[in-house]
C-alpha cells in the first residue's frame, strides 16, 4: 500500500515501483471507479481502431492455433524466396 497526496487541481503521483509493475508510462490512460467505500484506478490501454481486428475473439483463436502449429513444428520453411513459400502454401491442405 502506498500513501499519496492530493494535490493542486486533485492530482496525485502513482508511485514509481507501481508504474513499473503496470508498466503505466506518461500518455497512458487509467479507469478510476468506485467501489463500496474505495477509489478503484485501473490501468486501461486504448486499441487504435486499426489494430482493433487483432483483438477480436476469432483473430486471438487463430493465433494460438499458429503458436500451437509454430510450437508443433507444423510449419514449413524459413524460405530463401517467395516462390518457394507459395509453392508450399500451395501445398498445404486447408
């Protein structure tokens, strides 16, 4: 537990050793809610539109099922050309 201080326009300081444990960094973004009779703040990273799809359920299933092939040595290559690679796509039952 640490002890901070309110300050001038109700700003406080998170601690160094809790910045390093959530990795917050100037620019990061906290949720701050209430629960029973406690201040809750809640570190909170912002998805750019963009990137939005890589967090979709379905994108993360089909990343564990490539770790899982990666980690099983299901995959072939590395490839010296593009050629080579899409040759072996080709070659890969779906």
């Amino acid at each position: 537990m640490e002890l901070v201080k309110v300050k001038k326009n109700f700003q406080i300081t998170i601690p160094q050793n809790l910045r390093r444990i959530f990795r917050l960094v100037v620019g990061d973004y906290v949720e701050v809610d209430i629960q029973g009779d406690t201040l809750v703040i809640r570190p909170v990273k912002v998805v750019h539109p963009d990137q939005a799809y890589f967090f979709t359920k379905e994108w993360q299933e089909k990343e564990a099922e490539a770790e899982k092939d990666i980690a099983e040595g299901k995959l072939a290559g590395p490839f010296e050309n593009a050629p080579d690679a899409l040759r072996a796509l080709k070659k890969t039952p779906r």
